[in-house]
C-alpha cells in the first residue's frame, strides 16, 4: 500500500501518543493485522451540582454555606496519607439492565452524555453536570500533583532538549520534485515542503505552525500532492473528534479553492489527471462507511457515491497501489477482509472486487503490471504467505503461490515495486526485511544485529527505483534511516536522529528475557536500563503492555522515556498475548474467551522481573492505553499488590456496557475481538468476568493515574469517569485515583510536540512520586 508520509513527526522523532488513526482502539497498524478503523468552568467543589438544594439568605444561610467536614472513606484516606481529599462522591444514578437472564447495574452511566455525537463536534455542549465533575476531578489530580509541579518543568525541560527543534525528513523524490516535513525552531507543528529534485529553492506547501494558531487541538491527517505536482489535497481536525474537513491547496498561488468536504475520515486518492479524488465520507455515528469520487470545483453535495458498506460490523478504508495506478477500497472486521480496485486512469471507473468477503479470510493487496500480489491467510496458513493473481481475474481460485507459509514465521507486510517484492517478517519475536527478485525469484535478507531494535520500512513515492528505505532504532540507540539498492544491496544512511543535550548508547543495557504465564506460555520482555543501575532489586521499573487487536509492541528508541530511565527506572515492554508479537496465534491466544490470558501475561512479566532483581514488587509502575489501559484495568483489579502505581492512557475499562451499546462507532465490528454480549451468553458472561469497571472490588488498590479525552470517539471520556467513581466508592484502601481530562482533544491526547510532552511528564511524575512512596525503607 502506498501510504502519505507520517506528518506529526519527522521520522527521526517518533511520535509518542494515545492513538493512532484507524477504526479501533489499537496503538497503530499493523500491516497483517489491518484495522476496520474547549470550554472552561470554574472549578465545582463537588462531582455533580446538586440540583435539590435551593439558595437560603440570611445567617442561617451563611452557616449552612460553611465546609462541611468531610466523613468519607476516601476524604478519610487522603487525610491520613497527607493529600488533599477528593471531590464529592460523584451522584449515583443507578440503572439496571437484564441480559440473558442477568441484571447489571450502573450506578454512573448518566456520565455518558445523551449527545454524545453534538459533543464530538462541539465541546461546548457537554451537559453541565457532567462538565462539572470532569473539571472537579481535573482541579483535584491538579491539587495532588502540585508538588510535582518543578518535578515535571524539569521533565518537560530534558525531554526538549532531545529533539531537534529546526528537525527535518530525509526527502523522498517524485518525478521533479523531492518532498519531505520538517519544523522551525520552536514550532509544535510541522512545515510540509519540496524543493527541485536536481536542486534548487524549496516551496512551502503548507505551514501547519501558521495554520494551527489560535486552534486548542490540530491535527494534520494527509498532505498527498497530485500526480501533476500543481495541487496538495490535505486533511484537518481541529477538535480531536477525528473527523477531518478535507482541502486542496494551489501549490502555484498558495491558495486554497473553493472545494470544501467535511467529516471525512482524512484520506484521499487522486484520480492520474488530477481532476479530482476519492475520500471517505464518515455517517451519524462516526463510522467511515462510504467512498465518494470528487471533481475539482463541484459542490461536496454532487459528489458521486461510489461504494457503501450498510453493515456496521465493516469499516472500510481506501489507499493506493504502490503503482499509482490503482485506488484500493479495503472493507475490514477484525476476522475478514475484501478489497476492490478502481483504475485511477478512469475517472468513472467503478469498483472491481478482488474476492468477496470469506469468514475468516484476510487478505492485502499490490498491484504488479497484469498480476497482483496478495498477502493472506488463505488455506489455513494463519501465519500469511504471499500469492500471486492475474490482474484481469483475481478471484481466489486463480491465486498461486509465491512465497509459502511457514508457521511461526510471520508475514507482517510486502510493497510491490518494478523489480522487487519488500516483505516484512516477524520471527521469535525480531522483525527482518527481505528483498525477493521478482523476475528471479532470488531473496535476501537485510541484516541487522541485536536482540532488541525495531525495523520499519519507510515511504518511498516512486514504484520504477531500485532503492527502498527502513528505519531502524533499539531501546538505547536513536532512530536511523536507511536508503537501500536492492540490486547491488549497498546502504547508505540517510539521517541518525541527533539528540542535542547528547546521548551514549554505551551508557545503557538492553535485555530480552522470558516470563512463564500461568498456563505455561513464554512471554517475551524487552528491558532497557542505565549501565549503572544496580540490579538487586531494589530499582522502580515501568512496566508497559498492550496486548490487543494483534498490534506488534515495538522496542524502539524513545527519547522521553530516557528521563525515568536516567533517574534509575528499569524500563521493561511485556510482549503479552493479544498481539502478534510471537505470531498469529499470540494474538488469537489473547482474544474473545482467551482475552484473560493477556492479563495473566502482565502480571506474570512483573513477577518474573522481580525475581530476576530488576526490580521488586510493589516497585512497578505499570502504563497502557487505549485497549492497553484495559489490561491496567484488569490488572489493578487482579494483582494491586504488585504495583507502585498504575498509568491508564484514555484506558477502555468499560468493555461489558460498550459491547452493549451498538450506537458507538466501534460496538459492531468489535465483536469479532472481545465477543457479542447482546446476542451471546457466552460472551456476556466472559467479558463480565474481567472487564475492569465491571469487577471493581473493595480491596487496597495502588494509586492509579487515569486520563482521558473530551472528544474521543474510540475510547469515550465517560468509561475512565465512571471506572474512578467506582474505584473510590468501593476500595477498601490506597489511592489516590486521580482523573485527568483534556477538554481540548480525543484520543491522540494533545496535539502539538511540545504540548504533548506535557502530557508525558505528567505521567513520569506520577511514576516517580508513586515508586517512591513504595521505596524500601
């Protein structure tokens, strides 16, 4: 698939955030694995308003308006551990609800606004009771982390004079021109450019720093050029609900025309001529289920509709062909895939489908002159092999095999280019790039040395050029891009990610150890650490899992995290079942019924990693997102004895009531990965048994820092409300629980590279503070 470059960062700079866009809850895409994708108040005393009590005048008022002391068990608690208490105990509403002969109660489910969908595009228009306690338990995390506040300037401080403000991309050319991203000094969101490709003065295409002014949130999706190099099609969100108005600019003039289409998903494809493009266009409920074909200077409202998928368990995505001759629309579940190819030479081109949707069947596709390559899992090969079509009949009966299955071995990605096939593999857990000779057949591998790096490949716009790019970085050595001759196998190095307050990959460890799970699994852990860290046990550790939707954890260089692990943390990923990180049937390991199993990997990691001495438990810190932040969820319910603290980033903690609601964007065709508990017992009761709101107990629970985003449309701000209203309701002991919302973004968290960092040393000062409150005496 030819994808537009990445623009939130240069690629020496790896973005770090909640999200990443696609219609899941995952951290991003894995090529094998695709997915079917503010106002402030003054701070409220309590959680909600009440609403019964009425205005008294006079003394009598004025005695009644004094504080009242505080009885609570959570006022009580913070108290006795010198913190200031809590808000009010959030209103309790309970509603209860009978499946399958079962009733469930939820007592916080009025959190979730009744218009939701108003509030993804207009923040203001969240209900004021529920505005009310979201700022309540921001000024309350405000209050309890205040005396970290120096802590996280310093953090803040080091964490910036790592990046190279004035950064840019290495170019990569097309046709007469090189194209690339790079940011001025000081500036939180990039320049897109190109320059003459045989040398010359470079054109600003876009300056996203200029365009993000006087915006809270901005998020640049796409900046795709046109075939004829005249015209930019780009793609913004400007509330972090991820629905992005689509644009085209005037690369002549500077100015952009007058087409304007809304609520797309942010992707585009231009026709060869230039005359216009296809896009997706997103429904009521947020879903990106249809493509629209656009010619320059119509009205969005004449747009032609192309295709739609009616069923809400599909999403459907569109990309091009390395070739640039074709448009794919890719219509996905989390089980099954079907593809169509719309020739970009004819503008009235309908779609012409590859092989219709199969349980279980998943394929991708690049086009090759009058074949077709296909990674799949056809024929029971779960690993993927890749195949061969011919273009002019591509059903499934006329594939043929070109490279074979091999179990545990697997095929993560390929890019079809005029003379070579790129693969992507993954093997005990190491990702390889191999080259393959199409007219030969010969293959050789890049090599690399280690047992801890990462391998990405990088975009490269042409499909007639021998040479190919790869990025490549570990947990202690900074990002590098390569370009590489697939004819004559000669690199050459493009740019190293320069780190200007310095950095030594000498000065640190890098480890891969093993963890036995309760039922016998080896699970693999990548640790980082300073040389001069002293493994007896006695150092914090940050402990971060993912485990969902297959998406592979990768070690790659980081340089925020390098400021825990200069203060002694041992920084460790748990390669838990639910990704792919060991195969695709890791990842079915860790899914629907078998979901606790990536639970039970966590916690397996911590254990093993105190038995080694890295650290000792109650001295981990653990960090997940998105569906990571369930398996914090899950954890902290199953093993709080074992944590220092919790960090759960925009956490899906809610599963049970989000599987039962089948208006939210990401309900239907997420049943193929937890289960349908509306239709089915089975998985009622199995998602009942571990989702984390539903199985808070009155137990001592470790403090847990939980954040959220005002317009997320993947993880609603009301999952992480409700799950700390319940925390603090029923725990027996420990905290604080502390909620922390941005009013101004959704899942990505915020949006400029500096305000994001503000983000990160919130949570390294919890880590710190809460590792040190757990020290040895």
């Amino acid at each position: 698939m030819k994808k537009p470059a990445p623009l939130s960062a240069p690629a020496g700079e790896p973005a770090e955030a909640r999200g990443a866009t696609g219609a899941s809850r995952a951290k991003a895409k894995s090529p094998a694995v695709s997915k079917p994708m503010a106002q402030k108040s003054k701070p409220a005393k309590s959680g909600a308003p009440d609403s019964s009590r009425k205005k008294k005048s006079g003394a009598r008022s004025a005695k009644r308006a004094e504080p009242k002391k505080r009885t609570d068990k959570a006022a009580l608690a913070a108290l006795a551990a010198g913190l200031p208490p809590p808000p009010l105990p959030v209103r309790k509403r309970p509603v209860s609800r009978t499946f399958h002969g079962e009733t469930i109660v939820d007592e916080y489910g009025w959190l979730r606004a009744p218009n939701w969908q108003k509030v993804l595009r207009n923040p203001a228009a969240l209900p004021k009771d529920i505005r009310a306690v979201l700022t309540a338990e921001n000024a309350y995390a405000d209050a309890v982390l205040k005396p970290q506040r120096e802590l996280r300037k310093t953090l803040v401080k080091e964490m910036r004079g790592r990046i190279k403000e004035d950064d840019s991309d290495p170019p990569s050319a097309d046709g007469p021109w090189q194209y690339y991203n790079r940011y001025r000094k000081g500036a939180q969101h990039p320049l897109v450019c190109r320059r003459p490709r045989k040398g010359g003065r470079e054109h600003i295409l876009l300056d996203c720093a200029k365009m993000a002014e006087g915006k809270a949130f901005f998020d640049l999706a796409a900046a795709t050029h046109s075939p004829n190099h005249a015209m930019v099609a780009w793609s913004v969100d400007v509330k972090g609900s991820e629905y992005f108005t689509l644009r085209i600019r005037d690369v002549k003039s500077g100015k952009d025309l007058r087409d304007k289409i809304p609520d797309t998903d942010g992707s585009v494809v231009w026709f060869s001529d230039a005359s216009g493009f296809y896009y997706i266009r997103m429904d009521e409920n947020h879903r990106p289920c249809r493509v629209y074909r656009h010619r320059l200077g119509e009205a969005p409202d004449h747009d032609e509709l192309v295709f739609e998928e009616f069923d809400p368990r599909w999403f459907v995505r569109i990309g091009e062909t390395q070739s640039g001759a074709y448009a794919t629309i890719e219509v996905e579940d989390h089980e099954a895939a079907e593809t169509y190819l719309l020739d970009l030479s004819d503008p009235h081109a309908q779609p012409v489908l590859v092989e219709p949707k199969q349980p279980k069947l998943r394929y991708d596709v690049d086009h090759h002159g009058d074949h077709l390559f296909i990674l799949t899992n056809a024929h029971g090969c779960e690993d993927f092999k890749i195949m061969q079509a011919p273009l002019a009949n591509p059903r499934l009966e006329h594939w043929t095999e070109l490279v074979p299955h091999k179990p545990g071995r697997m095929i993560t990605g390929c890019v079809a280019y005029a003379r070579h096939l790129v693969r992507t593999e993954l093997e005990d857990g190491l990702p390889r790039i191999v080259i393959r000779d199409i007219a030969s057949g010969e293959e050789h591998v890049i090599e690399h040395e280690g047992d801890v790096y990462d391998l990405d490949l990088d975009e490269v716009l042409e499909f007639d050029t021998n040479v190919m790019r790869f990025g490549y970085s570990s947990l202690k050595e900074p990002s590098e891009i390569w370009s590489y001759d697939m004819t004559t196998r000669a690199r050459t190095l493009l740019k190293r990610q320069i780190i200007p307050s310095g950095h030594n990959p000498d000065d640190y460890v890098t480890r891969r150890i093993m963890a036995l799970s309760h039922d016998g699994a080896s699970v693999p852990i990548s640790l980082l650490h300073a040389r001069s860290t002293p493994i007896d046990g006695t150092a914090p550790l940050l402990l971060e899992g993912y485990g969902s939707y297959g998406d592979v954890f990768e070690a790659h260089f980081s340089t925020t995290r390098l400021s825990l692990v200069d203060r002694g943390f041992v920084y460790a990923i748990a390669h838990i079942r639910g990704g792919t990180d060991k195969g695709w049937n890791w990842y079915l390991d860790g899914k629907l019924e078998k979901k606790p199993n990536t639970f039970h990997d966590f916690i397996a990691c911590g254990r093993r990693l105190a038995q080694e001495k890295y650290t000792s438990e109650g001295r981990i810190v653990a960090l997940g997102g998105s569906a990571g932040g369930m398996l914090m969820g899950a954890v902290a319910n199953m093993a709080p004895e074992l944590f220092a603290g919790v960090i759960a980033d925009v956490p899906f903690v809610d599963v049970l009531n989000t599987m039962l609601d089948d208006t939210l964007p990401l309900t239907p065709p997420e049943w193929l990965e937890w289960g349908n508990p509306i239709s089915d017992p089975k998985a009622f009761d199995a998602i009942r048994a571990y989702s984390p709101y539903d199985n808070v107990k009155p137990q001592h629970y470790p403090p847990i820092l939980a954040e959220a985003g005002l317009t997320d449309p993947r993880v609603t701000y009301w999952e992480p409300a409700k799950w700390v209203a319940r925390l603090r309701a029923k725990m027996t002991g420990g905290g604080p629980i502390l909620l922390r919302t941005n009013m101004d973004a959704g899942h990505g968290g915020a949006s400029g590279r500096f305000d994001r960092l503000n983000e990160i040393a919130l949570e390294f000062a919890f880590a710190i503070w809460a590792a040190q409150r757990r020290a040895p005496a």
